[in-house]
C-alpha cells in the first residue's frame, strides 16, 4: 500500500512563474492537508480538503495561491506568479476521515507525503 | 486559537544517553491531541508518538516515551538510550477536535553525539 505521494520533490521556478503542485493521498483516504514550512520554521496549515471540495482554506494567502482536489487524479496546489518568499517545503497529507462524529472527537491520523521543496529564483 | 511552543531550538546528547525535549500549549479545549513528530535530514515527517488528552496514562513506544502534564499544559518527550539515528528535527503538534489541521511547534534541534 503506497504512502502519500507527491511531486515533483524539487521544483525551480523563476520569479513571476507558476508552480502546481501535486498531492496523492493514500489509497482509501479522502481528506487532504497541505502545509507549509518556510526554512527554520514548523509546519503551517494551509488548506484543507475533500473530493471535489474545499473545506478550509483559512491558512492559505488570499492571493496568488489556490487548491483543487478533483473527483479522479491529484491534488493540487498551485501558485501563481511566484515570489522568492514562496520558497519553502510544501507538504500534503492525508486522513481516512476527520474524525469527527455528532460533535464528539477522536482523531484519525494524517499520513505525510515527502515534501515538494520549492525554490524561486 | 491554539499555539504551540517549543522553546528549545538545538539540543545535543552523547549516545546512549537520555534526553528530554520541551513543549508547551495552550488551548481551551478539554478533548484534544498531542504529537511528537520526528523529521530527519530526507525532511518526511514521521509520527514518533502520540497522547490523548483523557487519557492519564504517559504513552511510550519502545524508547521514547512523554511527560504529559495536562493541568500545566506541557508535553516533554524522552529519548532513552539516544541513538545516531535519533539526530533530526523534532516537531510537538497539537490536534483538537474543533480544528481539522495540526498545529506545530517551531521544532528542536536533535543531535546525537558519538
């Protein structure tokens, strides 16, 4: 049973270009993490997603970046016009369900994928 | 909103030796949960243990084991007999049942010294 995947692990932009990054989640999991970390720092949540739904998106910058989690294929995570902040380690991961049943909580554990490592140039 | 903190950037230890590492947060849920995760050099993410919050009970896994003190809001981790391998970045994270992301701390530092 494959782990999450994600590609490509290295991608060099120029500034001003786009980058799309692709997340797939383990086999059987419908619910996708993205996070960031930028050098020296920890992971921050970005996005949140199910098939074909965005559920939330409160940790993803208003501009220039979006995410898509289709009905078949991978996520995505695309940035537009790229700058030289946007260089960092782009992580994804994925859950079986949230975890969450009629308000009471439990946690189903997020699997990571390797990182994509962006570098704008 | 919950935060994490991790107030020790670098550690190092001799081998075979025990170390603790630091972590605080803050929340006002009562039902959430807290991890440690490991991240070598090759940067992948790896679940290195985890603890309910209503449970009492430390949880443990081989040579790594927690100090959960819920009431002080502080979650230490402990490295038994530290090995060469145990050198990588190690993340504390919180998960409540509100939020559907983990919060991470800033990460410390490990090196295990030969």
């Amino acid at each position: 049973n494959a782990g999450v995947m994600q590609n490509p692990r290295h991608l060099v932009r120029r500034r001003g270009q786009e980058a799309r990054l692709r997340c797939s989640p383990m086999k059987g999991h419908s619910h996708v993490y993205w996070y960031r970390q930028l050098p020296e720092e920890g992971l921050k949540f970005m996005v949140y997603l199910q098939k074909e739904n965005i559920i939330d998106e409160s940790g993803m910058p208003k501009e220039r970046f979006s995410a898509e989690f289709p009905k078949e294929g991978p996520s995505i995570l695309r940035i537009q016009q790229v700058v030289r902040g946007d260089s960092a380690a782009y992580f994804c991961a994925s859950s079986s369900t949230t975890g969450t049943r009629g308000g009471a909580s439990s946690y189903n554990e997020q699997f990571f994928g390797p990182g994509t490592r962006l570098t704008v140039l | 909103a919950q935060t994490v903190t991790q107030s020790q950037p670098e550690m190092s230890v001799q081998e075979a030796e025990t170390v603790t590492l630091s972590c605080t947060y803050d929340t006002s849920e009562s039902n959430y949960y807290l991890f440690w995760y490991k991240q070598p050099p090759s940067r992948q993410m790896i679940l290195v243990i985890r603890q309910e919050a209503y449970k009492q009970q430390n949880a443990t896994e081989n040579r790594f084991s927690v100090n959960f003190q819920k009431a002080a809001k502080s979650f230490s981790l402990k490295i038994s007999d530290s090995q060469l391998g145990d050198t990588a970045m190690y993340f504390c994270a919180f998960h409540s049942g509100s939020a559907r992301q983990l919060t991470f701390g800033s990460g410390t530092q490990l090196t295990v010294l030969p």
